[in-house]
C-alpha cells in the first residue's frame, strides 16, 4: 500500500518539478520518456527516469520517493540515500506545517501532529550528493541549469559569485484544469474453461476538473539546485454529469463425458490372399455400441444495469498529509427509478444424446495395425432447462422488465454418419460426426400454467386515419433458442371482441387489425391461460361523427 502511495505522489511531485523549472522561463515542459524501478524496498522506491528537458535534450535522472521514516531508514540502508539527507529529512519531520509567514516566505512551526508515516519526498539522488561549491557548479553546467538557478538565488546572484542558500523551504502552487469527455468500456474475463465470471462495463463521462496544487522544496546549498520536493496539499473540484452500464455473468459447467458400451461386434468378414511371397489378411467387423452422448451442464448467473445509470454531480475535496475534508458536494440521481436499472437472472440446463452406433470396420491383419470404419449414428438429443430472472425482455414496453420463469425440455431425433482411420493404434484420422438429418420430437413446458417467459413481447404501431393496428410479436431473449427448432402457438385479443390464432412463431411475426370506431383497446397476447402479454393502445378520432346536425333545441 506504501508503494503504490509513493508512486501515485511520484508523478505529482514529478509535475512540481517541471514547474519549478518552467514556471519564469516560459520554456517548454519536461517530456518523460521512460520512467523504471532499478530498487525499491518498504517504504521506498529508486526509480530511473528518462526524460527531454527544457532545452530539447535527453536526459537521465535517478528519483528517490521515500514515505516516512520507514522510507528514510530503508533507503539510506538499501537504497543509497545520503546519510545528509537522511538527517535533514528526519529533522523535517518535526517541523512540518504551520501557518503561512508571507514576510520570510515560509510556514512557522506547526501545531499540528503528523504521522511521520505520512510524508513523502521525491529527491534527486545525483543532486543530493553534490557536496562542494564546484561539484554543484559543475553540475549546473552540465546540465544547462544557469537561467533556473539564477531565479533561484535571486537577482543580487548577478552581482555575487559566491552564495549561500538559504536551506529552508520555498512553497509554490499551481493550477490544473482538465475537460474530459470519454467513452471508456471494459471486458475482463476471470477464471478458466469449466468457471469464470464475465465483466463488461461501459461509462459515458463529461467532467470539468480543477487542481490547486501546493508543494515545498529545499535547495542545495551553494547552487540553489532544488533537490527535494514534498506535496502538502491537494484542493481538488470537479463539475460532472455520466452514464454507465455493466452486466456481470458467472458460468460454472462441466462435461462429463460420453458414458458408453458396446454391445457387440460381430465378425463379418476374414480373408487371405497372397502378393507375390507376401501373404495379407482383410477382415471386417461391425461393431454396435449404445451410449449417452455428452453428458453437459451448465449454470449461469448474472446481474446487470438493463438500461444506463446516468448522474450529474459536484465536488470539492482539500487534502493534506493528515487526511482529506470535504468542502462541498452534491449529486442528483438523473433516473426515474433505479431498482428499474438493475437486473439479475438465473438459469441451468442439463443436455445429453443417447445413441445407437452400428459401423462397418474392415481392417489389414489386425485392428492393432490398420483399419477404416464408417458407421451411422441415430441419436436423441436430450435438453433440460430452466431460467428466473428479468434480464429477458420488456413484454408491455414500460421501461419495466418483468420477472419470468422457464422449465422447458426437448427431444430431437439426429443421424449422423461417422468416420475415422487408425494406424498402429493411432488416430489418422478423425473420430468425426457428420450431421445429415435432425427432427425435433417434443417440446415439454414443465411449469403450471406455462411459463411466463414465453409471455411475448409486444410493439404495437397505430395508424388512427385507418384505425389500423400493426403488432409485431416478438419471443423474448432467454428462450428464442428453443422456439427455432419448436415454434410456439399464440392467440391475440384485440379488446373489441376479435381475436386471432397466430401459429408457429419461431423468432417473431407481425399480426394486423382494423377497429370500428375510435377508443382505447387492451390487446392481449395469450402463450397460454394465465401467460400472456397486455399493452393498451388508443385509436384516435372524432367521436361525434354520427350525432344530430345543427344547435340547440
């Protein structure tokens, strides 16, 4: 946790370094290139940073960032950091804070208690281990640094070679603003094969963002190099309004594999004949074996926002080293209702094949050596399934998704033509399945009356100069995958007194009705009594078409 506060401050505290640099010469920012761990320990970090300065040139510069006196002990143990530097930041511990003097441009002692755990540093290590007038000058120079250090040290530095900095610390700030509008989406997967859980996320994000940044640092003694930067505080505001969706899918399955036996293989055929000096053997067998198929299971879960959260909303946060406080803030909650927004559903299903295998298997010499087998494969694929949950469709189209049932089960009839080559045992070719002919049997809705999940989902259009109604009928999302095999029969009331029969609805159909005279209608799609959908629809029109011409009595 220590490390990963270290790097965060690290890249402000890099931004306050470029900020000293830039902030009267009205150069160009640093450019960080490249920016390694070359050690790293508790409480510490070394990292390598490789960066084009101010000048368009590319540089090298090793940062210590250092948390605490933990940091400070292990880094000067492990790290190499100066024993100098350790003792001037272990004094700094006891005089962090106070009030702003504006007179001697530095905060008096503070009254406040600081964890010494909580203080961070960035220093330059190269820089904090320049210890003579000369090194430091050496340095500046190399390093292109005149133009800064002379604002450091003032304008009597023109007029002085030789002068002493003052080692106490000089504060600065500054400001950031940031508009930010992004669409960002995410896809993360946990998990293997048999058991993983699914994520996928989506925001839509307008924000404006302002940062009030307030820093320290300290200087080398006779260059005035800054050397040492520490962040003390943070006001951090922001104006934002999004939007955002996610589902989470959980998925536990297993395959248990093909369970089965054969019942026979009688021998059909055994022949020698001679090549040459060389006599060959031809045989056939047919073998016959039953099994189950596959034998899978699957179940599902999942939660997910069925339409976007959206949210506008206001900060100010000011923090320090001690902790952070609220200024203001406020957030407005831009749904109707958000218990609406949210679903979750749940589902299994059990499916396997029992079969019949009648092949012809002609092999050289032995089965162990060569052979060749084609076979024909009847089988009965069997499925078992059931769903709760609101994740299925909006049937009346209210902004509601309703809670649905389903306990279905299936059997289709399947043949399919098999092949595969084998040499000394081994696999040449194949097993492989050829599908030629499949035809569903039965369809079983297990619940009582129905279940609801077959409820369609309706979207009716009007056109009132006609008083013509069109109305699609739509099967809803979790069991469209039985009703293209086994269609479904439905029966629509219109709500003036007519009905219609609308058979086979695999996917989706579209059914039309013209009403007498204007009015409000409930239609009615009916799966079976007591599973259907209602929506009401209005014929508009002019009521009085037929009343008595003229005025009053």
């Amino acid at each position: 946790m220590k490390n990963r506060l270290i790097t965060l401050l690290s890249f402000v505290m890099m931004m306050s370094i470029t900020d000293i640099v830039d902030a009267k010469t009205g150069q160009k920012d640093m450019i960080p290139l490249d920016y390694a761990v070359i050690n790293s320990g508790n409480g510490y970090e070394l990292r390598r940073v490789t960066y084009i300065d101010h000048n368009g040139i590319t540089r090298e510069a090793e940062l210590f960032h250092i948390q605490g006196q933990t940091g400070i002990d292990n880094a000067y143990r492990y790290g190499g950091l100066p024993l100098s530097e350790k003792m001037e930041m272990e004094a700094e511990l006891d005089e962090w804070g106070g009030d702003w003097d504006p007179k001697t441009n530095a905060y008096s002692k503070s009254t406040q208690q600081i964890n010494p755990e909580e203080v961070t540093w960035i220093i330059n290590a190269e820089v904090a281990a320049l210890k003579t007038y000369q090194e430091e000058m050496d340095y500046i120079k190399r390093m292109g640094l005149e133009d800064i250090v002379l604002e450091e040290q003032g304008a009597s530095a023109k007029n002085n070679k030789f002068i002493i900095c003052h080692r106490r610390w000089r504060y600065k700030s500054k400001s950031y603003s940031k508009s930010i509008d992004e669409t960002l989406s995410k896809n993360h997967q946990i998990g293997g094969n048999n058991a993983y859980i699914d994520f996928e996320g989506n925001i839509d994000i307008d924000a404006d963002i302002d940062l009030d940044l307030t820093y320290r640092y300290k200087r080398t003694r006779f260059g005035c190099i800054p050397k040492r930067v520490s962040v003390t505080d943070l006001d951090l505001k922001s104006n934002y309004e999004a939007a955002g969706s996610f589902e989470l899918t959980g998925v536990a399955k297993h395959n248990f594999g093909d369970f089965k036996w054969e019942i026979a293989k009688p021998k059909v055929l055994d022949k020698w004949f001679m090549v040459g000096p060389v006599p060959v053997r031809i045989a056939m067998k047919v073998p016959i074996e039953i099994g189950t198929g596959d034998i899978k299971v699957r179940a599902e879960g999942q939660v997910a926002l069925v339409k976007p959260v959206r949210f506008r909303g206001h900060f100010n946060y000011k923090c320090n080293l001690g902790s952070c406080t609220r200024d203001t803030s406020n957030h407005f909650d831009l749904n109707d209702n958000l218990t609406n927004s949210l679903g979750a559903s749940i589902s299994a299903k059990l499916s396997l094949a029992p079969y019949v295998h009648v092949a012809a298997r002609p092999y050289v010499y032995g089965e162990w050596f060569l052979y060749a087998q084609v076979g024909v494969k009847p089988n009965f694929p069997i499925e078992v399934f059931g769903y709760y949950g609101n994740l299925c469709g909006d049937g009346d189209n209210d902004g509601t998704r309703e809670w649905v049932n389903a306990g279905l089960g299936t059997l289709e009839f399947e043949v399919g033509i098999t092949g595969e080559v084998r040499i000394f045992r081994n696999a040449i070719f194949g097993p492989r399945y050829w599908r030629v002919w499949n035809k569903p049997l039965l369809f079983f809705d297990f619940l009582n009356p129905g279940s609801t999940a077959f409820s369609p989902e309706l979207r009716p259009t009007v056109n009132s100069t006609t008083r013509n109604v069109s109305l699609p009928i739509s099967i809803r999302s979790c069991v469209d995958q039985y009703t293209g095999k086994f269609p479904q029969d439905y029966r629509v009331f219109w709500g003036d007194g007519g009905y219609s029969n609308v058979n086979d609805i695999a996917n989706a159909k579209t059914v039309s009705h013209q009403y007498a005279s204007p009015g409000t209608y409930n239609i009615k799609v009916e799966y079976k009594p007591g599973v259907h959908t209602i929506v009401p629809i209005t014929i508009e029109g002019d009521d009085d078409d037929d009343g008595d011409w003229g005025g009053d009595w």
